[in-house]
C-alpha cells in the first residue's frame, strides 16, 4: 500500500512510503484517482505534525520527507522522529531533504518570519540533527550535504543554482513570485542535506492495515445531512412509493435496502451518483448511524453539492438510531426486516 501523508500548513499525509507535500489533498486525490490509483493501494492521510500519526506501529517501510521538519520546534521535531521510528518496520528507512544549519542561528534569524517561510530559522545544527535521530531510536545516521546554493528560492541564483545534480529541498522562485530576500547570506548560514537513517530490530507481524482508521484515507465529511425515523421510513416502504422517491443505502437488515461497503463508498461516488441522482431521499444507516452511515450520507451529499441543483433532485438522510433501532421496532415484520 502507497500511503502518502500530505501537508497542508504544517499538516502531514501517509505511506508504505510516507510523502510529504504542501499540495492541497483533493488535487492529490484528483490526480492518483486520474492513474487509477486509490485506496488499499495508494491512499492520502491528514494529520497534525505535532500529534500522534494515524498510522498503525511498525506498519511503514520507507518515510520520505521534503524541507518539512526544520519547520517545527526543536521538541516537536524530537517527538515527530519518535512517532515515524514507532511507524517504521523493523529495516524500514527514512531519506529526508531538509535545512540544516552551518552554525548556531542568531535570534534575529530565528524570529524572522521570512526566514521561517523560507525554511531557514528553525534549521538546527547537524550534531543536534543527528542526536534528535539517535534519540528517537534511530541507526546508521548518514547525513550529505547537497552544496546547493539556498539563495535560488528568493530569486535568480547567482551560482547557477540546484540542478539535477546539486538536489536542493527548496526548489527556486516561481517565475513572477516575489519572495523578500533576507538581508544576510543565507549560504552562510545553512545548507540544504539528505539525511538517511534504519530503524533496527527484529521482525514483525505487519498489521493488516497501515491507518488506524480507514475513513482517514478519504475526505472529512462537510455536510451534515437531515435524519429520518424508522417510522417515516416503514411508511414509505409500505406505502409503496416509486424508485424515485426513496432508497435506503446499507445491506443489512431493512427489507429492500441496496448493499454498498463503506469502506469502498467514497470511490464509487460517481457512478452511486448516476444510479441514484434522480431518487429524492437516499437513506443511509448502520449499526447505530453514529458512524459509518452518516459519514456515507455526508460524502453523498458534499458530492451533491458539487453538481448544478438543475442536475439531479436527490438528497442524503440517515436513518435515526441504525439498524439497532429499526430491529427494535420492527423485529419480526417480514415487509419490514431482511435477514441475511
């Protein structure tokens, strides 16, 4: 499994290599489902960079990591490196390009906010680098100064700058952006490393999956969709109402309802949407709908809402209190309740 960790403002994203990106997730999603290319396979996971990753121990085989680290606070890098050592497999590996500093930064650099942006200020000496490493329980540290020229990111270089063969992590100016030069050599100061370091130990089982939770690989619900009562629901079953006017959304144990999987809903939007784009309610439940229904619903209808009102006349619900409370109702009503 591909699991790309993305950073949005300091936000991170997951791998069995871990990438890190300031692109916007759904461009990320947009471009890996435009290759075919989604979850169990490749997936992409937000998360704070100053929290607990979401992603299973020792589940991870290569973290890669672009200029993110020296973003954070010298404890925040320490806890960060011990949260990707408990992730890694026993062999598995890091390559990280980050800022290091050549020698201790002054405070009017630290406190620079344009120095910050230009991931200077919080870079922290290479021996200190290397002890957060062995810290976090790390091995055959190999760190390589790439000897580009930093000054590329504010404008053209005067060195000729990073190339294919001189790797910088900060990758110049984009034409026609004005970002302010500082007013002191950056050169001087810092340079651009790879950094590679094991993690050792004894082999273990990999667990089934790397994420802790499934639904982290897709986007956060928006919407918060109406509910509907197991009442209101048996009366339109009963009542016979068209195809059109209502569907209810789960496979289980409501007489009629279309089976679809969780787990696999977000990535077959398009053609759920097709089927049932002209259906007024489409019903969603679960066990209790606190959890995997109304987070359906709710995906059901963000998508909704990216089409033209004049395109479709449907709309998704829950239903109120799950199957639990439909069976507690109805137990026993053949019209009402299918069994597997």
């Amino acid at each position: 499994m591909l699991l790309c960790i993305i950073l949005t403002s300091l936000r991170l994203r997951a791998v069995q290599s871990l990438l890190k990106s300031f692109t916007h997730d759904n461009l990320a999603r947009k471009n890996a489902a435009q290759k075919g290319l989604k979850p169990p396979h490749v997936a992409f996971v937000q998360a704070s960079l100053t929290e607990p990753l979401p992603i299973e121990s020792d589940s991870v085989d290569c973290i890669l990591s672009n200029c993110v680290i020296n973003l954070l606070s010298f404890e925040s890098k320490a806890s960060l490196l011990k949260e990707v050592h408990r992730i890694l497999k026993p062999g598995g590996r890091i390559v990280l390009d980050d800022i290091v500093a050549k020698k201790e930064l002054p405070e009017d650099i630290k406190n620079d906010i344009a120095s910050y942006v230009g991931c200077i200020s919080g870079a922290v000496l290479l021996e200190q680098y290397k002890a957060i490493l062995h810290d976090a329980g790390f091995s055959d540290v190999l760190c390589v100064d790439n000897k580009s020229d930093l000054g590329v990111y504010y404008g053209p270089s005067e060195h000729g700058g990073a190339t294919d063969k001189t790797p910088n992590c900060c990758p110049p100016a984009p034409p026609g952006s004005r970002v302010e030069r500082p007013e002191y050599d950056v050169n001087e100061w810092a340079s651009s490393y790879q950094i590679f370091a094991l993690k050792q130990g004894s082999l273990v089982s990999t667990p089934p999956s790397v994420l802790l939770r499934w639904w982290d690989a897709y986007p956060t619900v928006k919407s918060s969709p109406s509910s509907v009562t197991a009442d209101e629901v048996a009366a339109l079953i009963r009542g016979q109402r068209s195809a059109h006017d209502f569907a209810v959304i789960d496979g289980g144990h409501v007489r009629g309802s279309y089976n679809y999987h969780a787990q696999t809903f977000f990535d077959d939007l398009p053609g759920f949407y097709e089927k049932f784009k002209d259906t007024k309610q489409v019903i969603f439940y679960c066990q209790s709908s606190n959890g995997r229904g109304p987070r359906c619903a709710g995906w059901y209808q963000d998508y909704l809402n990216t089409k033209e009102s004049s395109d479709h006349t449907s709309a998704g619900y829950v239903l109120k209190g799950g199957i639990k409370n439909w069976l507690s109702k109805f137990e026993g009503e053949e019209d009402l309740v299918d069994r597997d």
